[in-house]
C-alpha cells in the first residue's frame, strides 16, 4: 500500500489519469440521474411485491 501512495504522489502523469478516471466513475454511477433512474426502479419492485403479495391474500 504504502509503494503504491508513493508511486502516485511521485507520477504526475499517473495522478492525472487516476483522477481522470475515478472522476468518470462517479458520474457514470452516482449521477443524479442514475440515482433517480435506481430509486424509480427499487420502488417499481417494491410496489409489484406489495401488490403479488395483496392479491395473493385477497384470494384465499
């Protein structure tokens, strides 16, 4: 761990594409989009289930 912190602060070059790609990491994944593209689609389960669940009572 330690080699590889050293590594980094000594390598401009390789400071540059970390930081490069870490930054396109987040926006691919933490987007406000994508969280509210998630969130939609965790409440679509959620709410399927109740509903598999209602009508499942509702028939016996």
């Amino acid at each position: 761990l330690a080699a590889g912190i050293e590594r980094t602060l000594d390598d401009a070059a390789l400071q540059a594409r970390l930081g490069k790609e870490g930054r396109k990491r987040i926006v691919d994944h933490f987007s406000w989009r994508n969280t509210a593209i998630g969130t939609q689609a965790l409440y679509e389960e959620v709410l399927d289930a109740s509903r598999r669940r209602a009508a499942r009572l509702a028939s016996r």
